[in-house]
C-alpha cells in the first residue's frame, strides 16, 4: 500500500526519500529533459529565469528534477529502493489508516443516510474522537464546555471541507459505475444509494478509491489532523483566557456551545477566525493571529477624539494575546435619525482618510459593520500595506495603477470594480456597497444531489447583501444620497493631519505605536489562490501529487519575486490560502512559516505614510474629494448612466446663437490640450491612458485607468486626437494619438472573444483603419489587423449580447466598413457569419423579432442595445450580400420597434424610464439615426413611411434630447447627430443649422461655466469618447467640417481618403 502512496508526495519529498538511490540512473538524460520540457510548458513556465528559480527552490538540476518528476506508479522500482518506501512514514499515513480502521469498527447503520458524507466518514470518526477525547481530559466537569454541543456545532465545517475536495472525485467514479450499468435500482435516487453502498459503505472499495486518488487521501488526512489541531489550540485558549474574557467582554457564567469556524480564509496550518458562543447566547470573535495593530488603532483613534475630533470615534473591546487574541463581536444596528445618518458617513468619510493615511488596503465590504451612527471597521490587518517589488513592463496602464492604488480609492473603501471578466463586467465589494450583485463568473455547484445524475456545473452566482452601511427604518441608505457628508469627513481628518502634523511627525508622536506591529501583506487577491485550489479539487490532480504540483508551477508565471512564490505554492500544496507579513518599519516579508525575505521592500510602510503626510496639501485634498466624489456617483448610476438627474437639466438651449464655425475648431484644439495636460504617459513615453470614471458594456462604472475600446477608453481617445492631427499637423496630438492606440493594443490581448465593436476587438479594427487612413500603414497595426479578423472570425459563438454596442450588429458594421474600404471579400464572409448568429438567435413574437441579451434582463428597442441597431446591421449586409433571409428578418426586428412607439409620447418605449428618452442609446433619437442609416437599403415603397418616423424622431428629440447633458451617449452632442444626418438624407438644412445652434450652445455654457456635462452626472472627470470631452471635442470638429470627420456615433468609415488601404 505504501508504494502507492508514493504517488501523493511532492518533488521535493521524493528527493529526501530517495536521494541515497541514485535516482538519475533509472532514466536516461533524454527521457528526463524530456519530461521536464513537457512538465514546463504545462507549467507555462517559459523563460530560462523561471524554469532557474523553480529548481532552485528545490535544490536540484535538470537531471535530478527530470528523473524525480517520472517517479509514478508506473516505475519499475529499483530493489534498493524498495526498503525506503517501506519505511517512509507520516502523520497524515497514519491517521489514515487509524480512520479506516476506525471505519471498520464503527458499523454504518442502516437507517443512515447513504450520501457523499460516507466517502470522508473515517476523517470525522477520527476527528469526533480526538475531540472528544481532548474536551474530556481539559474539562472533564464540562464547567467551559457543552462537549455534545459544541463538537456537533463544528464538525459539519469539516464535513464541508472535506467533501469539497474530494466531492468531484466521488461524482465521477459515480458516472463510471454508471456507465458501466453497474448501478442497481428503479429511480436516480436508489441507484445512487446502490453506488454508496457498493463503494463507500463497504470499507474494501473504499480503501480502493483512496488507493486510486492518493493524492486527495493525503490531503483529507492532512486537512483533518489541520482542523483538530485548530479546534484543539483554540478550545485551549479560550479556556485558559476566561477570567480575562469574562470581564472584558461581560461574560456571564455560561459553558461554550458552539463555534463557527468557517469565517475566513484558512491560513497558517488551517487556522481560521471563529465565533465562539455561550450558553447564555452572548459571542465573542476569536483570531488565531495578533491583533497588535488593531489595538494600536483604537490607541491611534483615541488619540484624535482627545484632539477634540468631531463626530468621535468608537473602538472595539479587544484582548490582544500576541498570537492570536478576540474581539468583541460587533451586531449591526439601525440609525434612528437622520442626524445619525449623515454622523455615520461622516466617520466613515474620516475612517476613509484615516485608512489611506496607514496605507490601508482591502477594506471591502464584509470589514465594516453599521452599528447605528458608528462605522465598525472588524478586520485591521492590512493597515501598512507595502507593496511587493514587481518587476512589472513600462507602460501608462502600470503607471495608472500605482496612482490609483496610492490615491484613497486604493484602500477599496470606495466603489472599484473587481474580477472583472475580459468584457469588463465585474463585481462592486467595497466599504460602500451592500447589493446583492451576480458574479461575472461561473462558479462550480452540485445539481441533482443523492441521485445517480449528481454533477457539477458552473453556474452564476449571486452573492448576499452585507451589514456595512446603514439603515433608518428597514430602509438601507446608500452613501450617494449623504455624499456631502461622507466628502466632509475625509477632508475634515484631512486638515486635522496637516493641523497637527508636527507632533504626528515627531519621534514620539501618535504612529509611533505601530512601528513594531505585525501587518498580513497580499500578494495576490485570495479569489486568484481559492481559483487555484478549486481547480485543484479536479479529479485529474487528485491521482498524483506531480499532477498536483505541476499546475501549482503555473504559480510562477507571474512578476513577483521569485523568492516569495516557492512560499506560496507550499501554502497551496496543503490547501491554504498563502499568507505573509511585515512590519511596518521593515524591508523585509516573512510567510505563513516565519521564514524571512530579507529585502522585498524599497521602502517600509511607515516611510510611505509620513511621506504621504508631509505631501498633504489642500490642492491634493481637493483632488482626492473629486475623485471620492465621482466614483461613488459613478457607482450609484451604474446600469443608469443614460439617465439624467433633474439638477443637471439647467441649460437654457431656447435661446439663439450666433454660429461661428471657426470657434468649434478652436474648442476641439482646447479641449485635446486639456486631455494632453491630464494624460499619463509610461517612463518612454510609449502609451498613454487616463485616469477617470469608466464604464463597460452593463454600464457599471469604476474609477481606473481607461480601458482600450472605442466607446469608453484610449482607443476613443487615440482616434480624436488622430483627426485633431489631422486637421492642424500638431505633432503632439500625433504623438498622443500613437500612444494611447499604443495602449489600446497592449489591452486586448488576441485571444479575448468580446467581438463589440465598441468595447471589444472590433472596436480596435475600426480604430485602425481610421489611424491608416490618416497616419498611414506600420507592420504592427497590419498583423494585429489580421490578428483582429481571425479572432472575429472564431469569437462568433461567444457573442450572447447580439446588439450594437456590444454584439454581432456593431461588428458588421466594421466588418463591412473594411471591406470597402480595401475592397477585401474575407470581411464580408465574417459579417455574414455573424448575420447567421443573429438569425439563430432572433426570437420571434406577434410584434415581431427581438433578441435577449444574456446579461441583460430587459429586452430593448432603440440603437444601442435593442433591435434598431440590429435592423440597421441586417439591411445593410443584405444589400452587400443580397441574402433576402438578411432582409426578412431586419423587417420584422424593425415591425418590432414599431411596436413600442408611444403616439401619446411621439417616442419609442421599451423601459419605465423610456417615455422621455430621446438618446443616442436608448429612445428617439438613436432610433431616428438608425432609421436614417437604414434609408440607403430599403425599397422605394418603404421611403415614406420611414421619413415620417424620422421626422417625428426629430421632432421628439428636439423636444425631449436637449439642455441635459453635452455628451454623446445621452447629450446634446450626440442628439444633435440625429439632426446632421437626417438633414443631409432628408434635404432639411434647417436641421444642420440647428444642430450647429446646439453645438454653439454647448461651447457657450463651456465659456460661462469652465467645465462641461459629461454623460455622468456632477462628473467633469470623465474623458471617453461616448460620455466624455474627448467625444465632445470630436463633435465639435464635425460641427466645423461635416464632410471632413466621419459619424463615429453611426460607426462611419473615413470620409477623406488620405491614403490607400487597398
């Protein structure tokens, strides 16, 4: 048995156990080069460095690792190897063969239910007896403890765990049994019953599974022996620590009946925070880690209300033991008053600009608790955060990233977007988010339990509401709505700092309590880690532990330094999240096993936060408040940034202007040397990008630096300052043009399928051309051209979105816009492939088709999102490809919107808010433009009928579209498109003038009021073409010279040819 279980040590334990056997010799040089080629390129370790490091860190060369990694099952063992395994011995063997034997003894009754607990029995028979044997020999006149309580309170935590690694193990031996017909009975739910019975009640083939899956078999063992040892160290403590407990917390005499003990990530050998509870109902927090810089906190806090800070500070009881300590356990509590409201974001405002000042991080959600009018934050940790040396490329994104992290949206107090997928859809968890949100991933969950089609599948998942802000009569109440309040409180301990800077600054002041403290340090966010261990759970890796370590070497692909990652990885071989620390004084880390790095750090934490203390000045203060400011508005409209707050609909737009072409130039030219002055440039100045408010395709919005598309980041940005080349050979708009495409590129990785021609790879094609078109053609723009297509070509499937702004419409449009262009075919074969998605995919009704996005639950009708945009796109392939299907079905999406055209409204309505919409995105102005760009492709006997719809679309816009906004997504820029085209299509130059009014107008509020309205509401922060200045100046260079900018709004190719891209 034993030499099967050889199979379940790592490479480095192989070493030691087989290191007087002169391994090498059972393999020739070639067999092992070989396997350790293939073992790298799994491993995706590429580079020599790497592949250096990795051995390294076990002690050997390529021969000696070579031979190790062919060590398997399948060697023919060497005689004089055989006494080593033999006598090789662990704890974790052991307690495995205590648990089956235990198994044994301990029969399985019959009215037990037969489920996949019976697969991980032995580990919590095993882990029941020691436990009991424990609390017997500490508390034997049960004065502390309820044993039956307590341990059936926490053994369903390792039921949980353990099932969790070998659940997906158990599920396919159950389909190969399956499979085999060997299962008996009538239903699934007996046939399962059937495999248990055969294979995990009888203790034979059970034996046999953990045979096969040895590697699982060592990790269950270790997993187990993990948590009795936890369970054992804390019950330990708290009895120990009582007295200090009782009176510190006000604990009654009452014995301890339970522990949750699933409240954290698992460090350190298993250890995990708990809830312990008495008796009598009252609970404390226990942390198996110092709480030494929680306690120097509310010292720090302490400190400042002595100052007389207004509102004060509440702490929490603490009892710090060195290694480990408890908290108070913190309910949630609901405000009663108002004053109470605006009091608690006050003090949150305050804890935001406490938190940046100690170089906090990862203050999400769940790390604050609304205990009424006081914020708690709970977990103080990650306070003196230094960041790990990456050895990261040069480029602006990079730059951008350090700005941000180093700004208070760093602390993740504030709205950011995190786990973003490759279309940017992501999760908001910061301090100020409560929602219940769906998860932009799938997440693996069992279906059909206790039957014989039991299975995992990945599935959305949304994840629960949180008790961090809060509530005023059940109603929670969101930090947008006392934003004022919470901007007070950060500037208020803001110029409390600079007051009182000297003494803070001095040997003895206020941080000197925490220069000694252990801080955590994240490397990686723990989500990147429980990824890893989750697809550790699969059966492949559960056989053998090279199998398992090989996809841990993954871990090396990475720009950390080498020296922490071989710390990681044996943090995950045990099935921990890794976990580090420091000090803030210090350049060095140690890990989960106290082993020192010595220098990882330019400078200690300490030295960050009294350098960000002496830089304090009011006009950082005042940018910090704005980008508060922004990000938590930009995160409260997210899903509803097309909407319009009535405050911001001040803009007299009735009265006459007095139209001067030249000065719509001239603003252009300003407003590219705004965005210049703002923008952020890599050391060599190769890419470029910005830092603002940023939207995706489900319009959640985040402060970052911009992303790649067309529609919201440096690819929108790079093609205004290309025409503003253009047009006044300014050699600098070039330069940033060239940049921020450079950073486009560096953003869209060729594989990513998001085929959008907004945000996604088609976006950078109509970029490209337009960039060619003006610049001329560079070898790296072609091959990614091509790169481009044959992505498109396979990202076909992948589209579920189907509309113009992030689906099949918009990517026929730029498809087709190649093909004139270079009057290519291949383009046009691609177009029709996703015109065949979207007759697939329509779904048809009595009004007619529309499409169902798969993220979006409303089904629209206007351009951006619903079926105008996809009409447009099927009746302009089915004039270029002549396919009549094309046609049909652009006939019946438009029958479609025709159908929720409100004559009481004179508009299209498809959502509550529609009545009034009239946008370029949503309502009468953007189906007005996608009629007009329809008029090309239609037959002579449907002309009338859509110019009447485009002159009532006019007439709604001019009623409803203007003096809210200047942007081109929802403003009077992009509206005013609608009144360009139609009147050149339509002959009604009426309309260009008055177009040309509107555009005056907006460059007149700009000089009245030194800022514009951008798509997000009291944001100027904002530099995207299709909410921000960078579309505002674009417009304005088409008010100058229509004829000379294509409408991007309309997906245009270039009007002027300046060179051939043929």
């Amino acid at each position: 048995m034993k030499e099967q279980f050889l199979r379940s040590l790592f490479v480095h334990e192989r070493l030691q156990l087989l290191h007087n056997h002169e391994i090498t010799r059972a393999f020739s040089q070639q067999q092992s080069n070989s396997a350790l080629e293939e073992w790298f390129q799994f491993a995706l370790v590429q580079t020599e460095a790497k592949r250096k490091a990795k051995l390294e860190s076990l002690g050997v060369n390529k021969l000696i690792f070579g031979s190790l990694i062919q060590t398997t099952q399948d060697l023919k063992w060497n005689e004089s190897c055989l006494p080593a395994i033999m006598d090789y011995n662990a704890d974790w063997l052991m307690v495995l063969e205590e648990a089956l034997e235990l198994n044994c003894q301990i029969n399985i009754k019959e009215n037990e239910q037969r489920s996949i607990e019976l697969l991980v029995r032995p580990f919590l028979l095993w882990a029941n007896m020691k436990l009991e044997n424990l609390l017997a020999s500490i508390d034997a006149q049960g004065k502390y403890i309820n044993t039956s309580l307590l341990i059936s309170s926490i053994l369903p935590h390792l039921t949980s765990q353990l099932c969790k690694i070998a659940g997906r193990s158990f599920v396919l031996e159950l389909h190969v049994a399956k499979a085999m017909q060997e299962l008996e009975g009538d239903t699934p739910e007996e046939r399962f019953s059937n495999f248990v019975e055969k294979h995990m009640v009888d203790n034979g083939n059970l034996r046999l599974f953990f045979l096969e899956y040895a590697m699982f078999a060592r990790l269950l063992s270790e997993r187990t022996i993990m948590f009795v040892t936890v369970i054992e160290e804390a019950i330990t403590r708290f009895i120990q620590d009582w007295k200090v407990l009782k009176e510190t917390f006000q604990l009654e005499e009452s014995p301890l009946i339970a522990i949750k003990a699933d409240l954290g990530d698992s460090h350190k050998g298993g250890k995990t925070v708990m809830r312990f509870q008495l008796k009598s109902g009252q609970t404390f927090m226990y942390k198996p880690k110092s709480l030494a810089v929680s306690h120097a906190f509310h010292t720090f806090l302490s400190w400042i209300n002595s100052k007389r800070f207004y509102p004060e500070f509440k702490g929490v009881p603490i009892i710090d033991r060195e290694e480990y300590g408890y908290e108070a356990f913190v309910r949630a509590e609901q405000c009663e008053t108002k004053d109470q409201i605006r009091n608690f974001y006050r003090r949150l405002g305050a804890y935001l600009g406490i938190v940046h000042l100690l170089e906090g991080a990862d203050f999400h959600s769940e790390n604050i608790i609304a205990c009424g009018e006081h914020p708690m934050l709970i977990d103080l940790e990650t306070l003196f955060h230094n960041q790990v040396k990456q050895d990261v490329p040069d480029s602006a994104d990079v730059e951008a990233q350090f700005a941000i992290r180093n700004s208070p949206i760093g602390t993740s107090f504030l709205p950011i977007l995190f786990h973003q997928d490759e279309k940017g859809l992501g999760i908001e968890l910061s301090g100020l988010n409560d929602r219940e949100q769906l998860i932009p991933y799938n997440v693996l969950k069992v279906v059909d339990m206790n039957t014989d089609n039991m299975r995992y599948i990945r599935a959305r998942h949304i994840t629960t509401s949180s008790h961090n802000l809060p509530s005023l009569n059940g109603t929670t109440i969101s930090a947008a709505d006392y934003l004022t309040d919470y901007v007070n409180g950060y500037k208020d301990i803001c110029y409390f700092f600079i007051e009182n800077r000297e003494e803070m600054l001095s040997i003895d002041g206020p941080l000197k309590i925490f220069s000694k403290v252990p801080v955590r340090i994240l490397l990686r966010t723990s989500q990147f880690y429980m990824n890893f261990l989750l697809e550790l759970t699969h059966p492949d890796y559960g056989r053998d532990a090279l199998d398992y370590e090989r996809l841990l070497d993954r871990m090396w692909f990475s720009y950390l330094d080498d020296r922490l990652i071989s710390s990681e990885i044996k943090d995950l071989c045990i099935g921990d999240i890794p976990y580090f620390y420091s000090f803030p004084d210090s350049h060095h880390l140690w890990d989960s096993r106290d082993q020192k790095i010595d220098n990882v750090f330019k400078e200690t934490a300490m030295d960050h936060t009294k350098q960000k203390l002496l830089s304090l000045t009011p006009e950082k203060i005042e940018l910090y408040a704005k980008w508060i400011t922004e990000s938590i508005i930009g995160s409260s409209l997210s899903k509803k940034i097309h909407s319009v707050e009535p405050e911001a609909a001040n803009m007299d737009t009735t009265k006459e202007s007095v139209i001067k072409s030249d000065q719509f130039l001239n603003e252009a030219i300003r407003i590219g040397e705004q965005l210049v002055k703002e923008a952020i440039l890599s050391r060599n100045e190769r890419t470029a990008t910005w830092i603002g408010l940023n939207p995706n395709y489900l319009g959640q919005l985040g402060m970052s630096g911009l992303r790649g598309g067309l529609f919201d980041g440096t690819g929108g940005i790079s093609l205004f300052f290309a025409h503003l080349y253009r047009i006044t050979q300014k050699q600098h708009f070039k330069k940033y043009s060239l940049a921020a495409f450079q950073s486009t590129l560096e953003k869209f990785p060729i594989t990513i399928k998001f085929p959008s021609s907004f945000y996604g790879q088609a976006s950078v094609l109509y970029v490209i051309t337009q960039l060619e078109n003006i610049m001329g053609e560079n070898k790296e723009w072609k091959q990614h051209r091509l790169n481009l297509l044959d992505n498109l070509s396979r990202s076909v499937e992948q589209d579920t979105f189907y509309d113009l702004l992030g689906g099949a419409a918009g990517a026929i449009h730029v498809l087709l816009n190649e093909s004139k262009m270079r009057g290519s075919e291949q383009e046009i074969e691609i177009a029709s492939m996703y015109g065949d998605h979207l007759l697939k995919n329509a779904q048809k009704s009595d009004k007619g088709y529309f499409w169902q996005s798969s993220v979006l639950s409303d089904v629209y009708v206007g351009l951006g999102h619903g079926s105008m945009g996809i009409a447009w796109a099927l009746f302009r392939l089915a004039a270029v490809t002549g396919k009549e299907a094309y046609r049909e079905t652009a006939e019946n999406a438009l029958q479609y919107v025709r159908s929720h055209y409100s004559s009481e409204w004179g508009n299209w309505v498809d959502c509550e808010a529609g009545t009034t919409l009239a946008n370029w995105c949503h309502g009468a102005s953007g189906i007005g433009l996608g009629l007009t760009m329809c008029l090309p492709f239609l037959r002579s006997s449907q002309v009338k009928q859509i110019t009447n719809e485009i002159e009532q679309a006019v007439a709604t816009t001019i009623r409803y579209g203007f003096g809210n906004s200047h942007c081109l997504c929802h403003g009077d820029l992009g509206n005013l498109e609608l009144l360009l085209l139609a009147g050149k299509y339509l002959n009604r130059p009426e309309w260009v003038e008055l177009a040309r009014g509107y555009g005056m107008e907006a460059v007149n509020y700009y000089q009245s009021k030194g800022e514009y309205l951008t798509g997000i509401t009291k944001c100027s922060n904002i530099q995207g073409l299709w909410l921000g200045l960078s579309g505002i100046g674009y417009q304005m260079l088409r008010l100058a010279s229509d004829k000379d900018f294509p409408s991007i709004l309309s997906l245009q190719e270039p009007l002027v040819q300046t060179r051939s891209l043929r």
